[in-house]
C-alpha cells in the first residue's frame, strides 16, 4: 500500500449550531490522484480550506507524510508542500505571468530572469504551454489556469488541491490539464480534484471520496465506479440522470436579434453583428469561454446594456415590439415577459441581506398597491418555491445570503419562472451546483420549453448543452461562430468552434 501523503483524522469543524465537517477521516495517498465528491452543503469546500490553512479543525488531526501538523495559515501550508489552485483565480492583469509566480517570496528579493529559466523547466517537465515574459491580460483562461498551477509548483508543492478546474475549459483544454496531470502524478505529485463533472471524474482519477452532509460516506476504486453509483453516494438514495429533451414546439418567433453590437468602456466590442431568432418552444445554448460576449448578450435583451442593432420581441400574433433603448422597467411596463437568471446570483439577481420573501417581491411589488403592505401573495410564492424546489432554509424569512449557492439559485430560478414568461434567459444556471440540483434546474428548463417559452440557456458544460439544448450558438471573440443542430453536433465540434478553429457562418 502506497504511503499517505495527507491524512484527515476525526477531522470536526462547527460554525455555530452547524456542524459542517463531522468526525471526517480518509486519506490521499503519494502519486495519486483522488476526486472529492458531494453535494452542495456536504463539506467539501470546509475540509480543503482547513488543509490550505484558511480555517483551522475544532477537533481531530491532519496528518502530512505521516506526521500530525498544525496548518494555521496559508504560509504553513506551503511550507508543508500543499498547494491549492482556485476556481477564481488570484492574479495581477498588469504583471507578467513570471511576476504573478514569484510574487509573495520570502524577502522580497525577485531574480526574473532565474526564475523564468525555472519555470521553463518546469513547463518542459510537464507539457505546459506558457510564455513567462507574456502579461496575464493577454492570456486565455487556460493559460491563466496554468499560471496558478506552475506559481504552486514554483514553491515546491507536491501536493496540490485543484477546484472546479475545468469549469472554464474547452474540451480540448480539458484533455490537456489532464495530460499534465497524469505527468504530474507520474513524478510522484499527490492531486486532490474537486468538481461536479462525473464524467471527467471517471477518466482522470484513480480513486473517488464522498462526503454527504458533513460526514464522510466512503471511497471507491474509480475503476469499479460509475456514474450511477457515485451519485447514490453522494445524495443516498438511487436518482434519475438523463434529461428528456422533447422535440421543439416550432411557437410563434419571440425574439429577433439583428446586428447586435455591444461595446465596453473602452470602446472595444464584446458582441459584434450578432443575428438570431429563437422560437416559443426550444432551447438555445450558448456556448463559449468565458468572456466571449455570453453576457453582454442577455443583458442587451434584457435592458441593461446599451447596444447597436435591433432586438425585437414577437407578439403570439407574430407582430414585433423593439426593444431598442428600453430600460427593464420599460421593457416589463410594454407587456413583455422575460426571466433572467443572471450569473452573478447575488450581485445582480437576488439581494443577499433580504429574506425569501422580499427577494421574490423584487419581481412583483410594482403590480401591487404598496411595497411595504403587499406581501401576502410574495410569501405564498416563496412558500411555494421552498416545497416545489427543496429549497433547505428554516424558512421564509430567513436573508437569502445565508443560504448555500445551491439554494440560492434554485429560489432565484423560482422567483423568474414564476409568472410563465414567454423568454426565460438564465446564465450558468447551475454553476457551482451538485449533480441533484443540476438536474432539478436542467428539468425547471425544459419543462419551460413544454409550456411555449423560448429559453436562453448559457452553459460550461458541453455534454449537457447537447443533451439539454435544441440548437446551440457558439461564441468566439464576441461573434457567431455558428448555430449548430444539439441532436448532431459533436462536443469536439463545439470545442474546436470555441477556440475559432472553424469559420463563423450561421
């Protein structure tokens, strides 16, 4: 048996009345690589931030290389080789991606041009694919994702904590962090991966641990394992996988987008001579890395950002209301109904020092006589979202910031739907969700389309898009890089499309 690189000992840790890691023991063997599994709320995110040093176990031990340690900073972590890389990543976008990496050295005394020597070697050890001169502004997602991981590895960890890696990844992308990976391992590196992707879970990882509800349920070879099974582990009980994609309902035209130009403060365009049309009754996905013009879109359909073209809204009479230069208030006032589920949850959608009640009112006290008076039918729909959505809170009035992302957005996604609108557009509506709650979203979504609505549906999940959607547009550099068929299309395809390695033509 391969000896233990970390391991966690009755691991406990409370925050308040909730215990959030419960009597948690397992371990993470040298040159390995474990997946750490579990819903929303099981205490996945708690246990990685007590072994980087960010909080500290009320009770048990973690052990390193077979010694009991005491991790109370981020700096003792690295100085015990453990290195965690972040989904956000912690970067300066005016220094170069050699400055990013030894920046916070002991001393502070910098020698650029041996430590680009160094990384050099390290980029031709492990296949990474970096410029150390290159400013981080320049570079893509992955490459950004590189920086994080070479800076780790730059201090000499050889334990590395990875979380929601390929959240922000084309397939290609992907396959090829995994290749490092793999390389990594090889040279004795141990990997803790954490993500909700089952699929890359199954062909990186050589063994799965699951938390459910704070306590640790069991590992599995992943070998033996399957999709099915590491879901019954993580909610404990058996759950339906699979989306029922019905056959578009071919409804009246809702939305027509001409030459839709959006730019930013700069004056630089992010949505360039856009051109669409989405029907009542299917879903349209979009795909593309992150910062391609993916939100600028919505927010240009929904008011918020100013824009060059048209966007005309179709009546069921097949007459057209255009939107041009209308705020949301406006556009509501016109008799248009559109739900927007945002990506920043509780910046833009909800308000997180507001209870479920207020939150939902946000949407409906204009109808009503009085803001302050009229909350009787907002709480009945609050009530209703927390029975139909499993929403876990103690209730109503409880401020939606202290509720788990996963809860968050399943109310913010019952608060849109709640009026049948005819254009539901909601971005990454399931980041950051377990597989349970992904699919209660994914099913939320389809069942909008059955009702006649046409759904907006901005996704990082290739394999779900596909599944999900009936058409799927492709941003590349704030441009169509095509509108594909979702039942023939090819996540290659779309990923080659992402990275504009195909022409853009509709």
């Amino acid at each position: 048996m391969a000896e233990n690189a970390i391991e966690f000992c009755e691991i406990t840790k409370r925050f308040g009345e909730v215990t959030a890691s419960d009597r948690v023991s397992f371990s993470l063997k040298k040159g390995e690589i474990l997946a750490l599994l579990g819903e929303n709320g099981s205490g996945k995110t708690t246990l990685m931030n007590m072994l980087s040093g960010i909080y500290f176990p009320d009770g048990g031990q973690i052990k390193v290389n077979g010694e009991v340690v005491s991790i109370q900073s981020p700096k003792d972590a690295f100085r015990l080789g453990i290195g965690m890389i972040h989904q956000h990543f912690k970067l300066i976008p005016v220094f170069s991606a050699a400055e990013n990496i030894i920046l916070g050295e002991q001393g502070g005394k910098y020698d650029l041009r041996a430590a680009e020597q160094k990384l050099s070697e390290l980029a031709e050890r492990y296949g990474f694919r970096l410029n150390p001169k290159q400013k981080v502004y320049e570079l893509s997602v992955s490459e950004k994702q590189t920086v994080e991981i070479m800076k780790v590895l730059y201090r000499g960890a050889d334990i590395l904590i990875l979380d929601e890696p390929t959240a922000v990844l084309t397939p290609q992308e992907t396959e090829r962090l995994f290749a490092i990976l793999r390389k990594m391992r090889e040279d004795g590196k141990s990997i803790l991966i954490i993500t909700h992707k089952l699929t890359e879970v199954l062909a990186l990882s050589d063994r799965v641990a699951v938390l459910r509800k704070g306590q640790y349920i069991g590992a599995v070879e992943t070998a033996k394992a399957d999709v099915t099974l590491l879901t019954e582990m993580m909610v404990g009980e058996k759950v339906k996988l699979g989306i029922d994609r019905a056959a578009p309902l071919n409804g009246p035209r809702r939305l027509r987008l001409e030459n839709v130009t959006c730019v930013n403060a700069e004056g630089v365009p992010v949505l360039s001579n856009l051109s669409l049309t989405l029907q009542g009754g299917e879903i349209l996905g979009i795909a593309g890395i992150a910062g391609n013009g993916q939100r600028e879109l919505l927010e240009a359909i929904a008011g918020l950002v100013p824009y060059s073209g048209e966007i005309c809204y179709g009546e069921d009479d097949g007459s057209e209301k255009n939107l041009k230069g209308m705020t949301p208030a406006a556009i509501e006032a016109l008799g248009v109904r559109l739900a927007f589920v945002p990506e920043d949850r509780l910046g833009m959608g909800l308000v997180g020092s507001m209870d479920l009640t207020d939150n939902v009112m946000l949407r409906s006290y204009r109808s009503g006589a009085s803001f302050v008076t009229d909350r009787k039918k907002p709480k009945e729909q609050a009530e209703q979202i927390v029975e139909e959505l499993s929403v876990a809170t103690p209730g109503t009035a409880t401020p939606i910031g202290r509720l788990s992302g996963g809860n968050v957005q399943k109310v913010l996604v019952g608060r849109e739907i709640l009026g049948s609108p005819k254009v539901v557009m909601a971005a990454y509506p399931v980041r950051g969700l377990d597989i349970h709650s992904s699919y209660m979203i994914y099913q939320l979504l389809n069942e909008q389309k059955k009702k006649g609505s046409a759904v907006i549906c901005v996704g990082e999940d290739l394999d779900v898009l596909l599944e999900l959607c009936d058409r799927i547009l492709v941003l590349q550099g704030g441009k169509s890089a095509g509108i594909l068929d979702a039942r023939t299309a090819s996540k290659e395809e779309l990923g080659r499309r992402m990275m504009g390695g195909e022409e853009s033509e509709v």
